[in-house]
C-alpha cells in the first residue's frame, strides 16, 4: 500500500433533471437553496453519503472498506472492535458503556484501527470520542457545498396514492357514498422537483493529513470511481436523473501544493451554449433564451495556458 504523496484539489460536475438532488426535511423537503441567488444547493453531507455507498457497494465486507458511518449502525459498538482488538480477553472491552484508552500509546493505537478498518474515516475523517472513546481524526478529502451555476425554479407536484391504509379505511369508503369515488379517501401529497439544474462542487485532498491517517493511492483511485459514477447506484424517482458530467482534477507535485485551490479552480469555466457558442451565465445577453434543460446547453472551458509549475490538469470524465 503506498500512502499518497501529493495534493489533489477537484471540481466536481453534476447534473440533476426532474428531481429533488437534496430535499431540506426543515422546509417540507423543498429541494435546498441560497435565498438571496436562487441558486440550488446539494450539501457535502449528501455527497458524501452517496460515496460511502458506492464503497460499500464495490468493496463490500472487505478489510479496510468498511463503512463507519451507515444508516442505524450505533457508533459506539464500532469503536468497541477497535478496543476488543488491542485487549483481547478483556471483559470490559466487552461490555463496559465507557471506554478510554490507558494512555496516549494506546489512543494512538486505537485511531489507528480505525482509520484501517473503516474506508470513511481514513478519507473523511471522524470526532469517535462518543463513550467508548477512539479520539478523532481529521481526513485527506473535504468537499465543499455544491452550487447550481444558475438558479433553479423548484417546481410543486401533486400526488395521491389511491390504495386504503388499513381496514377501516377500507370499510369507511365500502359504507360511504360512491358519488364522489374518484375523490373520496384519497391520500394528497405533494412532491417538489427541479426541472433541471447543473452543479459544481469543489474538493480538497492533503497529502500531509493522508500520511496520518493512511490513505493511499489505491484510496484515492477508488474516490474518484465513486465520484464518477456513485449516482448510477443511487437511484430513486424522488431524485429523478442524478449524473455526475465531469471531474476535472489538479494534482500538486509538492504535498503542500503548488498553487492556491482557489486560482485553479477560476481555471474551469462553466456558460451557456448559444448556437456553439460560450456564454457567461452572467451575460445578459442568454436573457432570451430559453432554460437550461440539458448538459448539453452549457459549455466547460479549462484554461490550461500558463499552468503554475509543478500543477496537472487531469480530466477523470
């Protein structure tokens, strides 16, 4: 296993069409949106609960790709596979409610299988210090929010589901009156949706944080797979069309980097396609044009000219 060497930075490129990329369970699961721009919002917490599915998907019950944060799972008794480890025979190990480790030595220890075990937290981090006590570790890979390059217009859509709920339900509607039967004991709802909007999200992966938590460069092959295609194994009718489009990358001959991510990342362009031409999505000028409906109606521009030394550009998709 060769630990990773340099820094990576990466632009993330999704599309979402007729569905709800990220619905705020705050706000009747309207999809998530910067009120001052419109501009739809998916948070870093989704994306990374779809890579950890597709891990657990392409490598399940591997050693090493485990998944520490899945739904229902009670951390604490993943913790406890890390003190069962380092004390066999230990019947507090076993079954004590509180755990911490005996000294710094061993807190170490205790990281350190967990940071092996479990894929997430070797990639993204984790505070484990909840009761039975493994410490806390700060991962390689951070992402950002991901914002629509325009803003979205979240649509309403009623539904109703026409089958009774119980038996009661079923005799209420037997006992009524039929001349309403297309209405009558009908269940209404409501589904919210984007037509179509393409996202951008930005990441950031450390060298020196990957040394420390072990990382490797087989890790980060199987990151970018998941960025590429961890929607195609994420499916739901709520969600619509989730496609990742493209994965512009930047690697760093240096660990600590050759550049500032954020003046690689002004390197990618995003505008409007008008009859093949690259639009600012600013310019009012696509002001008459119609709404963006397909990836196929923006353009992404790399600016590749004058690159800083010791920086790659590396289109994944």
């Amino acid at each position: 296993m060769t630990i990773l060497a340099n820094r990576y930075d990466f632009v993330l490129i999704f599309d979402v069409a007729n569905g709800n990329p990220n619905g705020d369970p705050d706000a009747g699961n309207l999809p998530r949106l910067d009120p001052e721009t419109n501009k739809g919002l998916v948070t870093d917490v989704s994306l990374k609960r779809k890579i950890r599915n597709y891990v657990e998907l392409a490598r399940e019950k591997q050693d090493g790709f485990h998944i520490y944060v899945q739904e229902g799972a009670i951390l604490n008794e993943k913790h406890r596979q890390a003190y069962k480890a380092l004390r066999p025979g230990d019947a507090k190990a076993e079954k004590d409610a509180k755990l911490n480790p005996k000294d710094d030595a061993e807190a170490v220890k205790l990281r350190d299988f967990m940071c092996m075990n479990f894929f997430d937290v070797r990639t993204f981090g984790a505070v484990m210090s909840t009761g039975i006590n493994c410490g806390q570790v700060k991962g390689p890979v951070q992402l950002t929010f991901a914002t629509s390059v325009e803003p979205i217009m979240p649509l309403e859509i009623s539904i109703t589901r026409m089958a009774a709920t119980n038996e009661a339900e079923k005799k209420q509607k037997a006992e009524g009156d039929d001349s309403n039967d297309r209405t009558d004991n009908r269940t209404m709802g409501r589904k919210h949706i984007v037509p179509y909007g393409l996202y951008v999200a930005h990441g950031f992966i450390s060298a020196k944080f990957a040394q420390r938590t072990g990382f490797s460069e087989s890790d980060l092959e199987l990151l970018f797979e998941a960025l590429g295609t961890m929607f195609e194994h994420d499916r739901a009718a709520a969600r619509g069309e989730m496609t990742t489009r493209k994965l512009i990358v930047f690697k760093h001959e240096n660990p600590l980097g050759n550049a500032p991510a954020g003046q690689l990342f002004d390197r990618v362009k995003i505008g409007r396609n008008v009859q093949g031409e690259f639009r600012d999505v600013d310019d009012r000028r696509i002001d008459n044009e119609p709404p963006a409906r397909k990836f196929s109606d923006y353009i992404v521009a790399i600016d590749r000219d004058n690159l800083p030394a010791g920086v790659e550009i590396i289109e994944k998709l």
